[in-house]
C-alpha cells in the first residue's frame, strides 16, 4: 500500500512510476493470499473441538470473520472510492495505507496470546513421499488387516494428529506397507521417508483427493457468482440508473450485495445456526440460491427487452435498475451459505498440519472460478456471433440475447448442483485417533 500510495503522488506516468504502481499492486494480491489463508485458520484455531460451546463459538467465528471482511470491502468501495473520486487518489490510498498499519500493529500487539501450531513441515513434500513410495511399491500387496500398515509407536507430539486408516485409494496404502528394504540403513532402525510412510500421512493424501471433487464443484459455482462484477454490470448500465431522483452507478450495485451477505450472516447466525445445519448442506443451499439468482437475471433481463422494445416505439421508458436488486440479494444469500460454509468445511476436514493449505484451496477455487468467468464469456460471446450474428452478449445489449446466457448459468449451476449432491452423498469423513486439542500448543 505504501507503493501505491506513492505511485499516486508521482506527476506523470513514467517507466519508474507504473513499475512502483504494478509492484504494489503484485505485493497486495500475495499478502491478501497469505492473510486470508492464514488468519482464519489461526483464529478458529483458538476454539476447541471437544468442546461443544466452544464448537459452537468456532462456527460463529467463521461467520463473523467473513462478516467483517465484507465490512472492509463495503468501507472501501464506499468511503475510499468518494474520496479518490471527491478529494484525490493520494489521500484515498493513504486511508487504506493507514488502516493496514493499525491492523498490523494491533496484530502483533497480541503476538504473546496466540495459540500456535507447532510446524511440522512442508504438507505438501508429505504428500508427494506418499505418491513417490506409493509408485515405487506398485507391486506391492496391500495385507487385508491395516494394522500391519507402518505407524509410528508412541504418544502423539503436540501439533499433530493421528489418523486412522480408510478403505477407499487402497493403491496409496503401498506406501505404508512395511518392506525390508525400507530401512535407512543396515540396522534399519530408521526409515527412509520417500519409501515407507505412515498410515497418517497416507490419510492426509486422502483427505486432499475427497476434497478435490467438492472443491471442483466450487469452481464451477464461482463462474457463475462471478457474473455479479461483469454482465450483471452490464445489464444495469442497460437500465434507467435513476431511482427516487438519485442517480445509481451499475457498479455501486456491488455494494449493495455486500450489504446483503452481512444481512444473511447476521440472520444466519442468529436463527439458522442453532439449528444445527451441516457445512455440506449450507453449501447446497448456496448452490440452489445462485441457480435461482442466474433465472431472475434472465427473467429480468426478457422484461428489460420487451420495455427497450416499448420504449423505442415511443409507449414506455426503460427498466428501472432497481428491478436488479432480487438478483444482488440471493448472490449476497449465495455468497454466505456457500463461501463460508465451505471454508468451514475446508478447515474441519483438514488434519492440524494442512489446515492453512485447505484454506488457501478454498481461497484458489474462488480466484479460478473468477478467471475462467472471462473465458466463458468470451468463449459464448464469440461462439454464438458467428454467420454476423450479434451473439448472446454484443457491446449493444439491445441487440443480443444476455437472457439467453442467464439460462445457460442457471443450467450449469443447477447441473453443478447435481453433481455437489452426489459428492457430498459419497464423501468420508477423515477419522481421528488422537485427540483435536494436540493441534495447538
């Protein structure tokens, strides 16, 4: 932020200036990676798992924490915005310069109160020794009783948990099968960790592979909640912006859906949670909200057709934006039951040593599902153009068929829907032996 707060106060756009400018930009998209992956698992690290008002406590914690995210988002695309636009662009990043610091110093004031976890590695050079030994014992054979599958004796050490074994990858459990030539040297007191594993390790690899097809689900549902900053957009800029003498601008609508997903944590944690609802089913009902958010898109955009029809033969004046507002209210619905469920889920499933990684993969779905969002509209814009065709989403929607499109989202997101389902139906659970609290020194 300091970069680009200096960028701004330069005269003139010169060499020097736009590289300061794109290096802050680069600096703040990889400390925004790294704080949202790694503050929400610290935090919800604090509340125990044996517990249950401190279960109870850590799911709220996920909500309130996605709440007050949106709350910086809802500030800065307000507040900051009028005061680039209103006072000068150096006084608006110097705001938010100013606001990180106060984060990062209330950070480390309460550095000493933290519960850490005890590093314990590179989770994902464990996986790659399970895929090694896995391939360098493929004739190996699995023995029908998983207990004489390599596991380490003794207690296990603070930051780490123990996991039992699953029936389901049977062809990675060759990792854990114990051979003679598995010894680190010839007394073979020691083993070499690119050829024999443990069955808790080998069950961190399993975890990974049953979250993938969740995880895929939620790339998929991130195209379609992407629409929100690009032909939702759009289609207001094709609207009359003026509601109650007040001039809207399309992207402000934004805000407005920021609104929304404070109002949904807010009821959800207070009426929804005590109900007991399961992460998998929060983010099914997201999955349906998004379905039914894409068919009033659609349904909006066939009225604000027909009104621009009306309004060209001189017998009507065009669609109000506001008519907008149902659409941005179950996107905000979307966003909260999805995202929130899912990094919670993320988290829970997660064994001690990989919580921070699940969390960054949660945080990859929505970036992925973000660009591929440019590609397809790209793709259909450029698909259904052809013979000189206008296409689905022309620079003149007027002369297009974004309804069209609309439907084409509700369809992949209720077939997207399908296919959560069936994965969510045939998902284990990991299995811990040792106890939760071990995760925290």
């Amino acid at each position: 932020m300091v970069l680009i707060t200096l960028s701004a106060s330069l005269p003139s756009p010169t060499t020097p200036q736009r590289f300061i400018f794109y290096t802050g930009l680069y600096l703040v998209a990889f400390g925004s990676g790294g704080i949202k992956s790694s503050l929400l698992p610290l935090g919800a690290d604090h509340f125990s798992g044996d517990n249950p008002k401190q279960r109870e406590k850590k799911a709220s914690f996920f909500n309130w924490f996605y709440f007050c995210m949106n709350v910086g988002a809802f500030t800065s695309s307000t507040l900051i915005v009028w005061v680039q636009e209103n006072v000068g662009w150096v006084p608006g990043f110097g705001i938010a310069t100013f606001c990180m610091a106060v984060g990062v110093g209330t950070f480390t004031c309460g550095t000493n109160t933290y519960k850490l976890q005890r590093p314990m590695g590179s989770p994902v050079k464990r996986a790659l020794q399970v895929v090694v030994a896995s391939l360098c014992k493929m004739n190996a054979e699995v023995p029908s009783d998983s207990s004489l599958l390599y596991e380490e004796a003794g207690s296990t050490p603070a930051g780490a948990q123990r996991l039992e074994h699953t029936a389901d990858f049977r062809c990675l459990d060759k990792a854990a099968v114990v051979l003679d030539s598995d010894s680190k040297n010839s007394g073979g007191s020691h083993r070499h960790p690119w050829r024999l594993c443990t069955v808790t390790q080998v069950e961190e690899l399993k975890t990974l592979l049953r979250l993938l097809p969740i995880w895929l689900t939620n790339v998929a549902y991130s195209v379609a909640y992407a629409q929100m900053y690009t032909t939702f957009v759009e289609q207001a800029k094709s609207m009359d912006t003026t509601v109650f003498s007040f001039h809207v601008p399309p992207a402000s609508l934004f805000a407005f859906e920021i609104l929304c997903v404070m109002f949904w944590v807010v009821l959800y944690d207070a009426a929804i949670a005590p109900r007991g609802l399961s992460q998998l089913r929060r983010m099914g009902v997201g999955y349906v909200l998004m379905a039914q958010a894409m068919a009033a898109a659609a349904l909006v955009e066939l009225s604000r057709k027909k009104q621009q029809h009306l309004r060209d033969g001189g017998r009507a004046s065009a669609m109000s934006i506001a008519w907008l507002l149902p659409q941005f209210f179950l996107v905000g619905g979307s966003e909260m039951f999805t995202y929130v469920g899912q990094l919670e889920f993320f988290y829970g499933e997660a064994p001690c040593n990989m919580r921070n990684l699940c969390t960054a993969l949660s945080m990859l779905a929505i970036a992925l599902g973000n660009f591929l969002s440019s590609v397809v509209v790209a793709g259909v814009a450029a698909a259904t153009a052809a013979g000189g065709s206008p296409g689905w989403i022309p620079d003149d929607l007027d002369k297009g068929h974004l309804d069209y499109f609309f439907w084409a989202m509700a369809g992949l997101c209720s077939g997207n829907l399908l296919a959560f389902c069936v994965c969510a139906r045939r998902y284990t659970s990991k299995k811990i032996i040792s106890e939760e609290a071990n995760c925290n020194l």
